[in-house]
C-alpha cells in the first residue's frame, strides 16, 4: 500500500526551462509535505516543505505547491540548472509525528 | 557543523551472516533514526530513537534487525542472519528531537549487498 506515489520515474528538462515534479497521496491524515534532493552516493538533502494549511511555498527557484482535494502536490524549479541533477523524494507526514513516508522518487536530468 | 556520519560506507556478506552498521548524529541531536532503502524505492523507516528511548520500531523486522542507542547519542543497526532481500542502503538521519515537524539530516548510508 503506498501512500506516496510519484508516478513519474525520470524526467528531462533543457536547462533554463521548468521542472515539474509531482507527487501524490492517500492518505488524508498527511498534513505535511517535503521534497528531498539526493546526488549518488549521498543521503538526501532536505529542499522544501509544506504545511497543509497552505497551498504554496516558495523558496529561490524552489516552489512546491499543494491540492489538498486533489491529494496532489508538485515542486517547480524554475530555471532549472544542470546541477539540479539529481533523484527528488517526495515526503509525508502526519499529524506530529516526525515519521516521513517517502515515494520512489524521479530522477531529473537538466541537460546544458 | 559536522553531518551525520555512517559507516561502513559498503559491506558485503554472505546471506545467514552478520553485519552491524553504526551512525554518529548532528552533535546535539536528540532523535535518530534508521532508514532502508532499496533500490528503486524510496526510504522506508525502520526505527526512531529519541535519545535513548525507541519512539517507533513498527517497521523493523525484530527477528533478524535490532538496533540500540545506549548513551543516546551514537547508534548501531544489526542484522542477524541476513537474507538476499536485505540488500539496500541503510541510511542514517537525526533531527533536534524538539516536536513537531523538524528537518532531517541525513548520512551517506551504507550500502549493503548480500550474496
């Protein structure tokens, strides 16, 4: 049972361009939303968050934005660089736990 | 400020064989926790620490994983005996153990192939 899925195993933008990433959940109770970055042979980073109480954060070139009645939430990346390269996590939580629940991940590749 | 530190960075064992992997936190870090993550997948908890004290293990496969934090501060992941399907990364990550939603930080992981 899996109760984040990205759907989307890779992607590949023209640097300069948007990256989209999406993400989807379903289970109800999640109510926090993050994005994790991870290079190879590296743990991942943390990127950006989302309370459920809003529907967008901005962070640089970071966005993530969320539907709450679409159990649906993406991160934007605009430009993309060749060193956003990378496998993105999408994360949820619930309630105050600090218990993450991960999807499989996209690997983005931002070609120069 | 120094990341959270694992090691050994590769293993590789015989399936029915041990293996122990250790973690050092964030200095001041008060929760811990052990994640695998197999290839393809995303990390999947398999215990939390705060301090010394196991906050969620539900996860954990207790007839063959165990995991201790006796000082609460540095932790090891056993495995005893191993199975194929134990191949994986075991990634550590610590966080300030304050409440609430927190950021983690993860390790390299360990990356564990067993034959």
């Amino acid at each position: 049972d899996q109760q984040v899925k990205q759907n989307s195993p890779s992607l590949s933008v023209q640097e300069g361009r948007i990256s989209i990433l999406n993400c989807d959940y379903t289970n109800s109770m999640f109510d926090y939303f993050l994005w994790y970055k991870k290079y190879p042979a590296e743990g991942p980073t943390f990127l950006i968050s989302i309370s459920s109480i809003k529907d967008k954060n901005e962070d640089g070139r970071f966005t993530v934005f969320l539907n709450k009645s679409a159990k649906h939430l993406s991160l934007h990346i605009v430009p993309s660089q060749p060193g956003d390269s990378a496998v993105y996590f999408c994360a949820a939580a619930q309630g105050g736990s600090e218990k993450l629940v991960f999807g499989k991940g996209t690997k983005l590749t931002v070609n120069p | 400020e120094a990341g959270v530190a694992q090691s050994p960075r590769y293993k590789i064992i015989e399936k029915r064989q041990s293996v122990a992997f250790w973690c050092n936190p964030i200095s001041g870090h008060a929760t811990l926790y052990w994640y695998q993550q197999i290839l393809g997948q995303g990390p999947k908890l398999l215990i939390q620490f705060q301090n010394n004290g196991v906050v969620d293990d539900s996860q954990l496969p207790k007839d063959r994983f165990s995991a201790e934090r006796l000082k609460g501060v540095d932790s090891t992941l056993k495995i005893q005996p191993a199975k194929l399907e134990d191949s994986a990364v075991y990634l550590c990550a610590s966080s300030y153990g304050q409440g609430g939603h927190e950021t983690q930080y993860f390790g390299p992981g360990t990356r564990l192939l067993v034959l």
